[in-house]
C-alpha cells in the first residue's frame, strides 16, 4: 500500500505523506466509516484534501491536515451524540 500511495503522490506532484499523516488519515477515515456511514469515507477523505489544499500559504500541509481532521472528529463525535 504505501509503495502504491508514493506512486500516487508522485503522479499527482504531490509529496509522500509522511508515517503520522498516513495514520491520522486512515483513523479519520475508520472514524468516519463507523461512526457516519462507511460509503461517505471516500467522499469525507476528498473534502477534507480539498480543505488541505486550500490551506493559506503561511500554514504548512501538517498543521492544515490536523486542523482538518480535528473539524472532521468534532463533526463524527457530534454524530455519535445526535445516534444516541
């Protein structure tokens, strides 16, 4: 797998994600899957790169993706209250 994401990050001219962003990723993701609904995941992850992407030019890729994901874990944890 992460051969396959490098080629991707590579292909799109992006840098590799680094060990931490991977596993913040992939959390978010299962958080998301189990917490939401699993068949929103692809489209949660896609927002949340876009969100990434659009960060100003003073913020580097890391603090933009954990702003980002603490948005999406506040948003799955309000979830879970709405459930429950």
């Amino acid at each position: 797998m992460d051969a396959w994401i490098d080629r991707l990050a590579q292909t799109l001219g992006e840098d590799p994600l680094s060990a931490p962003e991977a596993e913040s990723l992939l959390e978010a993701a299962r958080d998301v899957a189990h917490g939401v609904e699993r068949r929103v995941t692809p489209l949660s992850a896609f927002l949340a790169g876009v969100a990434v992407g659009r960060r100003p030019a003073t913020e580097s890729r890391d603090v933009a993706l954990a702003r980002v994901l603490a948005a999406v874990r506040a948003l799955v944890e309000g979830e879970a209250g709405r459930s429950g």
